[in-house]
C-alpha cells in the first residue's frame, strides 16, 4: 500500500480492520467493495453500472 497515491490509500485506510469481530470484518469488506466499485467505474461506466448492484451485495452482513 505504501507506494500507492494518497488518494487511492485515503479511501483504503478505512479498510484496516480494528479487530476480529463480525461486524467489524463485514464494516471493512464494505469499505474495500465500495473501493473496487469506484475503481471499476472510473475504468469502465458501462461495466460499473452492470456490476455495482452484485458487487455491493458481496458486502451485506447476511440475516440469520
């Protein structure tokens, strides 16, 4: 992560996990989703408006 630009690490520092409970992990997954979601459509709009939708389910804690 060091020799990436700031701007990309800014968004990611959200992404460290503080500690190892559900929550916390399922918070932090959230964080780096809605970073590759960014990324894909600053690289391709038409591909992120297909994805985004599956991608952000990746990051929903699941009921139990």
């Amino acid at each position: 992560m060091d020799q990436l630009p700031e701007s990309i690490t800014r968004q990611l520092l959200g992404s460290l996990v503080r500690e190892l409970y559900p929550d916390e992990l399922w918070r932090a997954l959230g964080v780096v989703v809605q970073s590759l979601v960014t990324e894909v459509n600053g690289a391709d709009s038409q591909l992120g408006m297909r994805v985004s939708a599956e991608l952000a389910e990746l990051s929903v804690k699941p009921l139990r």
